[in-house]
C-alpha cells in the first residue's frame, strides 16, 4: 500500500509546523498580511493544517462549497493567491520535502483557485 504524503510527512503534528512557518511569512506579507489583522490564528493554523493535510491525502477533507463560503467574504483576488501559493511553497522548500512533493501540494493548492479566488482587482 501507498504512503500518502501525509504519513510520508509525519501527520498533522509536522502538518501544522510547516503551517505556522508558512503564516510567519504570510502575516509579513505586504500582498496579504492585511488578511490576518484580527484573525484568531490558532484557529487559522489549525484549519488550514486539516486543509493541507487533506490535500496530502490526509484524513480531514473540505468541499469546495466549504472553501468558498470561508473564503467568500475575504474578497481574495488573484495576487493574493499567487503571494499565498509561492510563500506556501518557499516554506515547503525550506523545510526540505521532496520537489515533486512540493510540486503535488501546490499544484492541489492551485487546483483550489476558482473557489478560493472571488475579487477581481484592475
């Protein structure tokens, strides 16, 4: 049997370190630290842990209606989500998995755009 990439990784518990890496960036973020002023971030943290950990095969799992009724009041635009992919990357990379690991998260992140992107900006 297959190891997914969320047991090949060490579960949630290593899931939601890479998460807090990656919101360290973010929150820095002049493209989209604006988003997290307010935010109960452990909170954050831990339902984007069950989100990435899903994509990596993980037991969690989220509907696309589910992603974009979280997402739809935050008026997320393309550059917002181009900012959020390549720091979810960088930090992936930093922490050393594997690059066609990388590559698999952030094209099932990317794979998530058309429900998470609902602002279009000039």
């Amino acid at each position: 049997m297959a190891v997914s990439l969320f047991q090949k990784y060490g579960g949630f518990g290593a899931i939601s370190k890479l998460i807090m890496a990656f919101y360290d960036k973010a929150v820095e973020s002049d493209v989209i630290g604006d988003y997290f002023e307010g935010v109960d971030m452990r909170r954050l943290v831990d339902h984007q842990t069950k989100f990435i950990s899903a994509l990596m095969g993980g037991p969690a799992s989220y509907t696309d209606d589910a992603l974009r009724q979280s997402h739809a009041r935050l008026a997320i635009d393309k550059r917002a989500f181009e900012e959020m992919a390549r720091l979810l990357e960088l930090t992936l990379r930093e922490a050393k998995l594997d690059p066609a690991d990388v590559e698999l998260v952030i094209d099932a992140v990317r794979s998530k755009e058309a429900v998470i992107v609902t602002a279009i900006k000039p």
